[in-house]
C-alpha cells in the first residue's frame, strides 16, 4: 500500500502541467531590414546596433523597426545645503514595427529607470552617467528584442 501511494505521489509530483518554456533562439526568428530612429543619437545607436546584430539574415519574417528615444535627467536627491546628491536617469523608447510580408504593424512601449551618485569630481560623475546610460540601454535592447520576438510569434 506504502508503495502504491509513493509512486502515485511520484507520478504526481513529476508530471507537467502543459507549460512550455520559451526557446529564445526560436524567438528570434526575424530579419530586420531597416531601422530608422529619433531622438537621442547615442541611445538610439546603441539599440540599434544590437538590433541588428541579433537579427537573422536568413529568416523570413523581415521587419522594418522604428525607434523614438527620449532620455529625461532629473534631480533625485539633494542635501541641506541644497546640493545635489543623485541623479534619475528616465529613457523611454517608443518602438513601431511593420511586417514587410502582410504589412502588420505593432506599436509599444519600453522604458527604463536609472540613478546615480554626483562625486566631487565633474569627470566621475559624467562616468557614473555615462556607465548608466549603456547599463540602461542595453536593458532596454534586451526588453525590445523580446518584445518582438512575443509580437510576431504571437498565436
């Protein structure tokens, strides 16, 4: 009996329940073949070169992908004296992208939040931004490439 409710137990407890995890190498089955953008040139460079580089060549979903960038700095923190002690960091990206195949078109949005410490030194604190801004952007590419891969493989 002891065995028979042990192996009923173990059958329970080892069978799944449906639920797939996503390749994300079949999510990225998609070629994008133009990428125009606005706003904020470092920002925008940078997510588009991952995009791209992460794109296949060889795939037939081919994309045209549209970037808005905006990136909104703002005091976070100040001291008695009225000195300013961190910084915010706001990148927002609106993204649209059309299937060239059947003309689809999608709309979203991705945006992400950053702070930083000001230091003593002016060069420092321009490093500490600088390191965030690339910290952020890439979070945002990562977002983006997921986003596209949920949109066009959606059932």
């Amino acid at each position: 009996m002891k065995k028979i409710l042990f192996l009923i137990s173990l059958l329970l407890i080892t069978s799944s329940c449906g639920f797939k995890v996503v390749n994300k190498a079949q999510q990225q089955n998609f070629h994008i073949i133009e990428v125009t953008t606005t706003g904020d040139k470092k920002i925008n460079y940078k997510i588009k070169n991952n995009l791209i580089f992460n794109s296949k060549a060889d795939k037939k979903k081919q994309i045209k992908v549209s970037l808005y960038s905006k990136k909104i700095k703002s005091i976070k923190e100040k001291n008695i004296k009225n000195e300013i002690k961190k910084y915010q960091i706001i990148i927002n990206i609106d993204i649209e992208i059309v299937e060239v195949n059947n003309l689809k078109t999608y709309k979203f949005n991705v945006s992400a939040i950053g702070e930083f410490d000001v230091f003593k030194q002016h060069s420092q604190t321009l490093n500490n931004e600088k390191k965030l801004v690339e910290l952020l952007t890439d979070n945002i590419s990562e977002k983006i490439l997921r986003s596209i891969g949920n949109k066009l493989n959606a059932l």
